[in-house]
C-alpha cells in the first residue's frame, strides 16, 4: 500500500486536537478485546490521562515531552505517537496509534522513527514504552525497532501478565532523520 503523508510535530489547535481524537481511538480499539476494557479504564486512571490532554502543552510539548502527527497529503489524520520526559536522561513513548486504513501502510514504523528521532534530539538517552500483550503488531514494530524487554522494578503494572514493558537505549543511530514518503 502506498500512503501519502506527512509526520510533522503537533502544535497548533487543530493538530493537538487531531492527536488527542487519535488517543481516544486508541483506547477505544482495545477495549475491542476480550477482557480489556478493565485494563484500559486501570490505566486512563492511573495515568490521568484526561487530566493531562486537558493541560496538553504542558505534558506532552517541549520541554516536557512531544506528540507528532500524521497526515494524509489531504489533510486527514492518519496517525500519532507522544513521548514523555521521565527523567533528564529518560523519555516514554505513549499512545501511538495508526487508524485503520492506514495499517500495513509503513505509517506505523515511520511514527515510531520519528519519535526516536524526536527524542534523541531533545537529548534523551533511553526511552520506555508499556505496552498491552494483546497488541502483538505493536510488539512486533517495537522488537524490530530495538525495543527489548524491561523488568525494571517500578515500572508500571510490572506484575501485571497482561502489560508488557520495554525499553530502548537511543544512540546516534536514533538521531538519523526519517524519511517522509
């Protein structure tokens, strides 16, 4: 599939509100899952989450983290990734999700580059991600981008047989520039 777009960081009204709609689609296709709606209502509570899209600058623009967008040369959102300063030395990936028709298109991996891009330049050494065992594509992308396992004690829902955590040091190889189709 050949897809047209553009994955540019989410500044102005219409961009962040794109984004956030992209988020609640997310949470609302796994809820699609056997057994998962609990998980996702534990999470959005742990997290806060509409709390912090009600204040989005200051959780998810610089200096606090990013959130880049992707759309369709017409102008549609096809896509989105967040990413959330930890600590000075290390972010989180939050929330990437690609609609529908947009799947099997690249889009996916392309967000993904781009964040570890993004993340890189803003001077972040390691980046984290939790991510739910049922969403074995999204696995797939995150293992095939570097992205390994992570038992570190704290993490979130580190107990939890349903939550995969993961992590990925970014080096300079992070820091190339992705290529926009």
């Amino acid at each position: 599939m050949t897809l047209r777009y553009a994955i540019l960081p989410a500044r102005d009204e219409a961009d962040i509100a794109a984004s956030i709609d992209l988020a609640w689609q997310f949470f609302d296709h796994v809820r699609t899952f056997p057994g998962m709606a609990g998980e996702v209502e534990h999470y959005l509570a742990h997290h806060r989450v509409a709390e912090k899209f009600a204040s989005f600058a200051e959780n998810f623009l610089p200096p606090a983290g990013d959130c880049l967008l992707a759309r369709a040369a017409g102008g549609a959102a096809l896509g989105t990734v967040m990413l959330t300063a930890k600590s000075p030395d290390q972010c989180e990936m939050n929330r990437m999700f690609v609609v529908e028709a947009a799947r099997g298109s690249g889009l996916g991996r392309a967000l993904c580059a781009a964040v570890l891009a993004r993340a890189a330049e803003m001077g972040f050494t390691l980046m984290t991600l939790d991510t739910l065992r049922v969403l074995e594509p999204a696995i797939g992308l995150y293992r095939s981008m570097g992205f390994e396992d992570d038992d570190t004690p704290g993490r979130f829902d580190a107990d939890n047989p349903m939550v995969l955590n993961m992590r990925r040091p970014l080096t300079a190889d992070a820091r190339r520039s992705f290529e926009r189709t």
